[in-house]
C-alpha cells in the first residue's frame, strides 16, 4: 500500500469514526425526545452539547492509535483488524 493509500484510507476511517459518533449522539437526542413525547427543536445545540461529552471523544479517539500505525506502514494485518474492530467484530468485504 502506497503512502497517499495509507493518507486516505486513514481520513476514511477517522472520518467514518466522526459519523459513528454523530449517529450516537443523534439517537441519544430522538431517545431523549421519544421518551419526552416533545419534538427535538433544539437539537442543534444538544447535538453540539454532546460533541464535548467524553463519551463522544471516546468513540473519536478508540481507534486513533491502530489508525497512527496505518500512517505510519503497519503490515496489512494491522489493517484487516482494524477495520474489523470499526466494523464491529465482522470480516472486511
């Protein structure tokens, strides 16, 4: 794998962790306003509340040290675990 394969692969992958996290705090915000029964007009600024969460950075920041490997030429085993790891346990199509 070139080095600009190894550049984009790892915005890919940091950039699927940011929609990861988004998707969890966007549920979190319609769980939250299911069980209110009110509409969720101020999810705007709840969602921005949640982007602070340690929760939040958690999910942005699990993988960032397999991704910093796959920068840095780890073997491709490294990446087959990683994506496994992103993918939730299942292999890589």
């Amino acid at each position: 794998m070139t080095p600009e394969q190894r550049r984009a692969l790892a915005a890919f992958l940091r950039h699927h962790l940011n929609l990861k996290a988004e998707n969890r705090a966007l549920m979190a915000i319609l769980a939250t306003a299911a069980q209110d029964g009110n509409p969720p007009i101020d999810w705007p600024e709840n969602l921005e509340t949640l982007r602070h969460m340690p929760e939040y950075r958690a999910v942005l920041e699990e993988f960032e040290p397999l991704i910093v490997q796959l920068e840095q030429g780890a073997a491709e085993t490294d990446l087959i675990e990683l994506l496994q790891k992103t993918l939730g346990g299942r292999p890589p199509n």
